[in-house]
C-alpha cells in the first residue's frame, strides 16, 4: 500500500514526503504524506471492517495536528468509502 501511495505521488508529480509517525506511548500512524503545509495521515489495514479502537494512533494523530490536517483515511479490504468519524475516512485500497 506504501509503495502504490508512493507511485500516485509521482504520478501527479508532487514534491510530497512520506513519514512513519509514533509516540513514545506507541501510539501510530502507518504513512504520513506531508504535502508542506497540509499533513495526511493514512493507517492501513487488511479487514473489510473497522472499529474505531483499532485506529487510537490515528485519532491521536489528529488531535496532535488538527492546525495541519482536516482528515485522516483508513485503508481496508471493504467494498466501499465509509466514513468512521467526523473526519475519519475508510477507502478501499482500489479506491487509490
């Protein structure tokens, strides 16, 4: 999934950079695009279906940074976009 992020970033030709994120506490985010201004946390997971305790790194993440970012995505193996929260996105990794 790191690499497919990778490649439409360059297929849109972006100067953007990729980031692994953790706390000291453990918390995590699988992939960081910094797009300079703007931070897009992505968390990935290999379920159709996902619960809101699997993903404390991300929300996390976003309270950390919310000055920075307006939405974090999940991406699952379910068969369509699902909103988890006011500004949690679930896609599906075709949906890249």
């Amino acid at each position: 999934m790191i690499l497919e992020v990778i490649r439409r970033i360059r297929a849109l030709n972006k100067n953007y950079r990729l980031y692994y994120w953790r706390t000291t506490n453990g918390a995590e985010v699988d992939c960081v695009v910094d797009g300079g201004k703007a931070l897009i946390p992505i968390e990935i997971k290999s379920s159709s279906y996902v619960t809101l305790s699997e993903i404390k790194g991300l929300k996390i993440f976003l309270e950390d940074y919310k000055d920075r970012t307006l939405l974090g995505y999940v991406i699952t193996l379910g068969k369509k976009p699902e909103k988890l929260a006011k500004n949690i996105l679930a896609i599906t990794w075709d949906y890249l």
